[in-house]
C-alpha cells in the first residue's frame, strides 16, 4: 500500500471566497483545462450555451442554467469524455439598436441622421466597448467553458451559415413574402415574433355597438372601438338562426357611411356575447383569416406609429387618443349599447419597450413552418432527443403539431440583413455566401433584417462551423444536451429543432433537452423589479461566495420545477462550505491522507467500515441521480451525508479513534472519505472543492481528477452488524444529549455517568467514543446518582445513572420546568375541550382531528415527563 504524505497542513482558519476564486479560475483557463480537442479519440459531451443577449447581465435564471450546465460539464470532463462547453452572445436585435438610439438621442441625433451604415459602425462600436459584461460575470460563478472557442451570431462563419440556410430554404419555397398580421411595436417600428411580445392582464373599456338600424341591426362589442374605422364586414355562426335572415345582406357602418356585409364563418362561438363580432381583416389576425375565407377587403387604418391614417375627423389622432373619441361620436349617435368599465383582458406589450403592440397588416418574409415542425415533433417521438421531465413533451407537441408560419423579418437596421435583392423591373434573386449581387442601376437590398431567433435558431451547428464540413462539427454533433427555462421551449428549442434537422440531414441537435424552471421568491412570487423581489446573483457572490450562491440553485433545481429562493439558503450553504472546509482542514491537521488501495476490512474499526459502505452508497446514488438530471436531489443527498453523516458523526467518531491504535488506518479512511465527497462536490462546488483536494491529495487540480464511481469490490465494507451498532450508538447518543438538555446542563460540561445494560454490551467497544460525545466521564467511587434514564436500541436496553449533584442549578431548573409544565397544561386542556366539542368533531376535516389528538397526546406525555423531572429534583 503506497500512502501519499498531505502535501498541506496549514489551511488558512477560514475560507475567503474573494481572495480565491478569480485566482483559482484563471489557473484552470490557463492550465486548458476548458479548452476541447477536437481530434481526440475520447467520446464527446457537448453544451452549446444559450447566448444571452449582447446587452445583458447575469440574472438569476442565467445563474440557476449556468450552474446546472457547469455541473453536467465538470461531471463528464471527470468521467473522461472530451467536453465541450461553448460560449457565446447573441446580437438581440430590438435590445441592442434599442440601446444604441438611447445614446445617440442623448446626442442629440437619431440613426436616420447617422444612416445606415453609419449607425450599424456605432453599434460595432457600443459593441466592442460596452457589450459582454455578462461575460466576465460567467467567469465570477466558475463556468468552465471554452474561451478559445466563443462566437457572436454576428460573427462571419455564423452570418455565413444564416445566408445559408436562408437561400436554401428560400430556395425550396420554405420562405415566402406575404401580407400578413403581425405583432408590431408602434415604438420600435418593427414586426414582433411572439417570443418578444408579453401579455399581461390590463383595464380597459368593453364597449358594446349597434351596427344597422331596426329588424337589421346587429351589436358587436369591442375593446377596441377606434379599429372599427376598418370594419369590411360582421360575421356570424352559419348554424346561428338569429341571424340567418341577415347573412348576405348589408348593414351600415357607424361614423363612415359605408356599408359592410355580415357574412357566415365557422369561427364564430354563437354561445359568446352576441353570436355577432365585427370583422377587421388589416388589424386583427383572427379577422384576418375570416377576411380571406369571405373575400373581405382589408382596410389599413393606423400607420407604423399607431396614428389614425383612415380619413376623416380622426385622423392624425393616436390609437389612444382616437378610442375614446370614436366611443364618444358613437354616444352622440345612440350607438353604444352597453360599456363596461373596468374591463380585464389580455394585451400583448413589445418585450423591449413595454409598448402596446399593434396586429398589423404587414408585408414581411414568412417561414413555411410545416415541414420543419413535423420533423422537429417527429425526433422528439421516436426518441432521437428526449425532453426532461417527460411531461413536458406534451407541451412541446401542443406547439411544434400547431406551428403557424414564422415572420423573420424585422424593421431594424442591426441584425442580418435579408439576403434579396429586387430589381428596377419587379425582379427578385435571393443570393447565398459569396454571390455577387446585380450591379446594374436600380437594384436594391431589402432594407430589413432577420429576427434574432433566426440565427440563434442556427446555433448548434454554426458555432460548430457549419456550412463547412469542420472538424468541430463531426465530433461535437449533435450536441449532447440542452440545459433552457421550460419557457422558451416553444420558441428557442423548437426553431434549434427544426433548423437543426433540416440542416444536418435529419441529425438532431440534441440527444437530451433538460428544462428547467423559473426562479421565484421565498413566497412563490414570480421575480419582478415592480414588486421589488428581485435577487442579484452577484449581490450573493459578493456576500457569500460563488459557490455558496452555486449550491443554494443546485440544491432547488428539480427538472420543470420552479424554485422558491430566500437569503437565508445562500447562508446556509455558505455555512455548508464552512463545516466542509473546518472537516477538510481538521483531516489535515491530524494528518489525514489518500492512499490505495485502502486497508482490509479486519483491519478497520466499525465505524471506519460504516462510513465507507455510506460512501459507497451515496457515490451509487448520486450518479444516479445526475444522469437523470435531478441535480436538486442529488446536492441534497450530498448536503444531508457530508454534514450529518461524515461530518456530525464520523469526525467525531475518528477523533476517538485518532488517539488510539487505529489511527493509521482512520487518517486513511478519512482521507479516502474526503477525497470522494471533494470530487462529488466539485461540480456543484467547484472553487472550494479544488483548494481542498489539492491541499489533501497534492493532486494537480480536482477538475482533471476522476469522477468517483463504484470499484469492483467496493462492496466489501458493507457491513449490516457494524451499521446496525452504529446506527444504535447514534440513537443513544442523541438520547443522552436530549436528556442532558433537558436537564439543563450546559453542552460541554461533563458529569460522571454509568452505563449498563444489554443494549450498552453491545456496543462493546463503543464506550469510549460514547463518553466522548457526550461529555461523561468514568464513575468515581462512591458514585451516587441523582438521575438515570433507560434507553431502548436494537441490541437491547441501555441504563444510564448520572451523578448530577453540583452539575445544575436546581432552583432555575425548577423554574424552567415549572414555566413548561404550565405550558403543557394549558395545550392540555385546548386540546381536550376541541375534542369534547361534538359539533367540532361533527364539522372539522378528519386530518384536522388527527392533529388535535397527536397533539393532545403529545402534551399529556410532555406533563408525565416534567414531573417526574420536578419530583427527581432535590428539595429546595
């Protein structure tokens, strides 16, 4: 057996996370530990991050993601797979053009005065600058990606890959120019996909109107009267017969003088309101459709800026200003029927701005979803990728079997642009990578851009180098999981999905996508700065460490859950670091070392074969836990065996036996014991885990060290009998401590005790670590006690007679008890009158009745215990 000397014994008294960490991840960036070998011959893991947004700063959800994905690749980099984590930023279109105009307004300039050109420099420029502070804040929590590898969307090789794809698609007919209804935001003047558009339930007006006059007259309501000015027609339910006389014939329009004809469409819900719903094909995607199945014209009323363009008295006027104007010229008119106010209902708000959007008839650039969403749900349910947790896979289908087609392009000036041009005579070529565009008078690019989900959608396989056939690219495809918030998985994974296998041949990207949930408050509330529950993630890693911050999200995380967070876990995993580096430090101090292979089992004590077939136990758990993403789980089972098993009990066993003649073999077993928590720790833990292995096994660096897993043979320190005595010396322990407590000894001071019993022989051979853990010392004779108490454990009874004369203030401790006995009374007798109330018992829920009787029966034992406490006192 070669045992290898501590290299380190003089750990600092405590562990200081600012003076550390930034050190320590520099040393594992220049070591190359992150850095992926595309040519190696050892099985790939691959993560490509989600890119957050150029403009964009850590925030808990990216902490809670990022951390999960660190582990999954820390994990695997042990287990000796050739990871790949790569890193990256996405351009954001809307966030960052936003960002950049504020400054140029606070100049005093806009971009139409810069111009195009002009203003995309700028940008490169906020860019370059200003852009990736998130970066540098992936470095502050410890994400081990690889640096040498980091794209931006905007990159060439990736702008490259969107022109790709995008003349291939094209190509195909997947990718059209249409007038359809859009989002769209009247302060960003741009086209919204639905992932850019959040509703919240807002007050408004619902105004009910009467359309036609007499026997003809039919009532629409409306929350949004101004739209009105762009009615071409009414419909109504085919089946409906209250309007059956009317279908085919028309009605007059209020305030216009036009006429519009009601008309039959199946979309119509007889059953809600009136049976009858006004028809504005240019400003609402459902009359949209109603328009183009009844061949109703579509009237465009609003200009990109939300002003009234229809002519007459409102024109010129803001949507909001006109709504109210229309309602009143209605009122004039003896139109409005009915107003209800305040009215809640659903409204979609731009994402970036907070704006009301706008359904627009617009001319814009479609994708043909179909094809790519039935390929997408298809790899899902033949099991090419699987969705973690399982359930949400419905949700998945819901979306990807009830895809509508996709709009791609945006009114903006930073993003890719959309590679056509058009000709002076109505021609069209849509160009790929390296095409020369017409150079003849006339032709012109399509001024707009790409959505931003467009490129990122390309993202597996254009950070890997696709187009090209790169080395990347046939190791690391597909990638091996996606770690997202279950609340893009409609958005962001489905467009991955469907760009992916339509690129890659049928290829998935992913062969797992692990959702994960939203973060929320101590009280279940959804993080928001309006409610002021907002928690920096950085705010924690200032105040208790990386990875602290990093074990309190881990220690949440259940796949599609949501997690509650408080400050009070961040302290208390701090602390969990603390007890782990006070153990550590204390194994060293007392000489604790790693070695292999470790002693036989006949050579170790009891206690020694316990804690290691608990180890073995925990190893095989926790692997287990982690390769089914249950990351909570498992850093809970990690937490409860470090601290209340190696830490709370074995310590406290080996500083017994480290005075003893077992010795040797407990520094080993307890160096063995630390050696494996450290490594299984280390992908939660990352930081503190790597400055206490390497002071412990003088190991170069714990992220290159093997990933701790069941050796053949392991199983030989499984030991039920010794389990079982310890499993009893823990019970009596925790009896005695209890009884001390109660009898108001203060926790070190010691008293003289006599064990006996069968329940105490045994535990032959325990005695001394008993003694010591609970402060009692050898009898002396005469031996005269005061106290005793019998407790009951496997191997049967165990007496215990205390000499507690001097130990305890006797006149304090009658009036404690005196306090806690009156206390106990009066629980007593609440209880009792609730159970003798026959109307309660009548009316109250069964489990409510069990309560009050477990605690009625709780309290008449609490009053048989104090007085036999009171009546054992001495008299005084």
């Amino acid at each position: 057996m070669t045992e290898n000397a501590p290299q380190q014994t003089d750990l600092p008294h405590a562990w200081n996370p600012a003076e550390e960490e930034a050190a320590l991840y520099q040393r594992w960036v220049d070591a190359g530990y992150f850095t992926a070998d595309a040519n190696s011959d050892r099985p790939p893991f691959t993560i490509v991050l989600p890119p957050p947004n150029v403009t964009g700063s850590l925030h808990m959800g990216h902490a809670l993601n990022h951390t999960l994905m660190d582990a999954m690749t820390r994990r695997r980099r042990m287990q000796g797979y050739e990871v790949l984590w790569l890193p990256g930023m996405d351009h954001a279109g809307i966030a960052t053009q936003n960002v950049v105009e504020r400054e140029l307004a606070a100049e005093g300039v806009s971009r139409h005065d810069l111009g195009r050109e002009r203003f995309v420099e700028r940008v490169w420029e906020w860019k370059a600058e200003y852009g990736g502070k998130i970066l540098d804040q992936m470095r502050r929590l410890g994400d081990g990606v690889d640096w040498t590898r980091e794209r931006f969307t905007m990159d060439d090789n990736l702008s490259r890959a969107v022109q790709t794809v995008f003349k291939k698609l094209h190509d195909e007919g997947l990718i059209y120019r249409a007038e359809r209804i859009i989002n769209w935001c009247p302060r960003c003047h741009t086209a919204l996909s639905d992932i850019e558009v959040d509703h919240s339930e807002d007050e408004g007006e619902l105004v009910s109107i009467r359309y036609g006059e007499g026997a003809d007259a039919v009532v629409v309501a409306t929350t949004r009267a101004e739209t009105m000015l762009g009615d071409t027609g009414i419909a109504v339910h085919p089946e409906d017969e209250r309007y059956a006389h009317l279908v085919g014939t028309e009605v007059e329009l209020p305030l216009t003088g036009r006429r519009i004809p009601v008309v039959a469409d199946e979309h119509v819900d007889p059953e809600f309101g009136t049976g009858a719903v006004k028809v504005t094909p240019a400003h609402d995607p459902n009359d949209f459709e109603i328009g183009r199945r009844r061949d109703l014209p579509a009237l465009t009323i609003m200009d990109e800026r939300g002003v009234v363009i229809a002519p007459g008295p409102f024109e010129g006027l803001d949507r909001f200003e006109a709504r109210p104007a229309v309602v009143a010229a209605l009122r004039e008119q003896g139109r409005i029927v009915a107003e209800k106010r305040p009215y809640l209902h659903a409204v979609g708000h731009c994402s970036r701005c907070d704006t009301v959007v706008e359904p627009r008839l617009s001319l814009q650039w479609w994708v043909r979803v179909e094809p790519l969403a039935r390929a997408a749900g298809d790899a899902v349910r033949d099991g090419r990728t699987t969705i973690h947790p399982p359930e949400l896979a419905k949700r998945y289908f819901e979306w990807v079997d009830n895809m509508h087609d996709w709009t791609i392009s945006r009114q903006l000036w930073w993003g890719h642009r959309i590679p056509v041009w058009y000709g002076p005579g109505g021609e069209t070529i849509c160009l790929g990578p390296g095409e020369e565009p017409p150079t003849e008078e006339g032709w012109h690019q399509d001024p707009d851009v790409l959505d931003t989900w467009f490129s990122s959608g390309l993202w597996p396989i254009s950070t890997l180098g696709w187009p090209e056939s790169t080395a990347d690219l046939a190791k690391f495809y597909p990638t091996s999981v996606l770690s997202t918030g279950y609340d893009i998985l409609f958005f962001w994974v489905a467009r991955m999905m469907m760009f992916g296998l339509y690129a890659m041949d049928g290829v998935r990207p992913f062969d797992h996508v692990y959702l994960h949930g939203l973060i929320r408050d101590a009280g279940g509330k959804k993080m928001s700065k309006s409610r002021g529950n907002v928690i920096d993630p950085l705010d924690w890693m200032n105040d208790y460490g990386a990875d602290a911050t990093r074990f309190t999200l881990a220690r949440g995380a259940n796949p599609g859950g949501d997690m509650a967070l408080a400050e009070e876990w961040a302290a208390g995993a701090r602390n969990f670091c603390t007890k782990l580096w006070n153990a550590t430090r204390f194994a060293l101090l007392n000489g604790a070392s790693v070695a292999e292979p470790l002693p036989e089992p006949g050579a170790l004590t009891e206690a020694d074969r316990w804690i290691l077939g608990r180890l073995d136990a925990v190893v095989s758990e926790v692997d287990t836990l982690l390769e089914q993403f249950q990351f909570g789980k498992a850093t809970n089972a990690l937490y409860h065996f470090t601290w209340d098993e190696l830490c709370d009990w074995y310590l406290e066993l080996a500083k017994v036996q480290l005075a003893g003649e077992y010795a040797g073999n407990t520094r080993l077993v307890l160096g063995h014991a630390l050696d494996t928590v450290l490594r299984l720790l280390h992908p939660i833990v990352p930081f503190i885990t790597e400055k206490l292995w390497t002071a412990l096994t003088g190991g170069e660096s714990v992220v290159i060290a093997p990933w701790p897993v069941r050796a053949e043979g392991s199983g030989r320190f499984a030991d039920q009998d010794a389990a079982a005595r310890i499993t009893d010396l823990q019970k009596l322990v925790t009896e005695l401590r209890r009884f001390r407590a109660d009898q108001g000894l203060k926790p070190g001071q010691r008293v003289s005790a006599r064990l006996s019993g069968a329940g105490f022989a045994a535990l032959d051979g325990h005695e001394p670590a008993i003694r010591s853990l609970v402060r009692l010392t050898e009898p002396e004779e005469p031996f005269t006690a005061s106290a005793s108490l019998e407790v009951g454990l496997a191997g049967g009874l165990v007496g215990v007679e205390l000499d507690l004369s001097g130990a305890v203030d006797v006149d304090a401790e009658r009036k404690r008890l005196r306090k806690d006995l009156a206390a106990a009374e009066q629980e007593l007798k609440q209880t009792e009158g609730k159970l003798g109330n026959q109307s309660f018992l009548d009316k109250a829920p069964a489990e409510v009745v069990d309560k009050i009787r477990v605690r009625r029966d709780t309290a008449a034992a609490d009053i048989d215990r104090i007085n036999a406490r009171l009546a054992a006192l001495p008299p005084g």
